[in-house]
C-alpha cells in the first residue's frame, strides 16, 4: 500500500526534528527542503530516512503495552508519541535514536485537528 504525504507539511515536520537536534533555523530548513527534495526525485536513500542521523530523542515517558512500547517525546516543542519494540531498551529521561517509517507516520494538521 503506498502512502501519500503532501510536502509542505513534511518539510515543516522534519525541519522541526532537525531544529531539535540543534540546528539553526535556517539550517534546519535547508536540510529539511533537501530532504524531501531528494525523495521526490527518487532518491529515498538520500532522503528523509536520513533523518535519524541528525537526532537522538530524548524520552520523556515511556509506556510498555506489551506487544510494542509508546515512547513519548518533545521535538521544537512539540509533543510526540512513537511506537517502539519492546525490547528496544526505552527508559525514561535517555537518549535514544529514532527512525520515522513514513508507512506509519501520522501527520496532523494543526489548524483543522485533521490527518494531512
């Protein structure tokens, strides 16, 4: 099954990833255009699955529900869940590197509460 993402609000999330782990604004968009630049062009190997070279998520909760864990986490000030396997080694309050699976991702816009 393949999923559709529109690309403003991909560039926009992962700039935001890239901007919480430290870079400029500036610089966090330009990593971020290229990114999904590089995906649109067919090169996913050079696009955002690239991102989990630039950030180690800190873990704010994590909560084990057998079959996987939701580990909970802030990037530029946004609050984000992920699902991880259990035996991933999640604990609170430590740093841990995360991939995004676009086959998963659920991107929510903020202005209408709405799956984009």
């Amino acid at each position: 099954m393949e999923t559709l993402f529109k690309t403003a609000p991909l560039t926009r999330a992962m700039e935001a990833i890239v901007a919480a782990a430290g870079s400029e604004a500036g610089e966090a968009r330009q990593v971020a255009e290229n990114l999904v630049t590089a995906n649109l062009l067919g090169h996913d190997s050079h696009g955002i699955g690239m991102i989990p070279r630039y950030i180690d998520a800190v873990l704010e909760v994590t909560e084990p529900m057998g079959m996987e864990t939701l580990v909970f986490f802030r990037v530029n000030g946004l609050d984000v869940c992920a699902r991880v396997s259990p035996n991933a080694g999640a604990r609170e309050g430590t740093p841990m590197r995360l991939a995004a699976s676009l086959d998963n991702m659920h991107l929510i816009d903020d202005a209408t509460g709405r799956v984009i």
